[in-house]
C-alpha cells in the first residue's frame, strides 16, 4: 500500500500544478509497489518527472514574483540532489536508500505542496 494517496487534501486549485502532482503521488506509488529487478527504473521516472515537475514549479513562482530567493526553491534543488544520488547508489544496486527515500519522500511532499 502506497505511503501517499492523492485526496482532495492535497489538491491547490490550480489544474496543471493539481495535475502535475497527482502524478507525481502516481509516480511514487509505483515506486513503493515496484519489486527489486523495476525499481530503479521506477525510480529513474520519477525522478525525471520531479524535475520537470520542479523546472515548472520554478518558472511559474519567478514569472508571478513568488519570493525571488524563496526556500521553496531551494528544497527543490536538495530534493532533486538527493533523488539522484539514490538513483545513483540503486543503479550500483544497493536499493535500500531508494526504498527509504520513497518513505521519507511521501511525508515530505505533504508538507512542501502546503507551501
């Protein structure tokens, strides 16, 4: 069972972003269902979809004046650096980090789409 669900708890209003993260909660199930021989795969979609998903966060609060030097921002760089090196050490097949990462990633994520 996924960690995270999409609920209308998580919906913002604003359809491509709703969209974008609904996928994203998608994507992270996946990752948490895949068996060992689809996970890094299943991870490596995710993280590629994370960082369109946070290029697009990025455009969007600099084209609306969000906060120019805003946390949220930089949360998506070290979101993204940590994402990769897990990509990274499950390619070199440890898949332990991954599996934890999903975890942490869920509560994380609850968190950073209220802000």
């Amino acid at each position: 069972m996924p960690t995270l669900n999409w609920s209308p708890e998580l919906v913002l209003g604003m359809p491509a972003m709703d969209a974008t993260h609904e996928e994203f909660v998608a994507l992270l199930a996946a990752v948490e269902s895949a068996p060992d021989d689809a996970l890094v795969s299943a991870w490596a979609t995710l993280v590629e979809h994370t960082q369109r998903h946070f290029d697009a966060e990025d455009r969007y609060m600099r084209a609306t004046g969000f906060a120019a030097a805003n946390c949220h921002t930089t949360h998506h760089a070290m979101v993204l650096d940590v994402l990769r090196q897990g990509l990274s050490m499950g390619r070199a097949g440890d898949l332990a980090p991954i599996r934890q990462m999903a975890r942490e990633l869920a509560t994380w994520f609850v968190h950073h789409a209220d802000t």
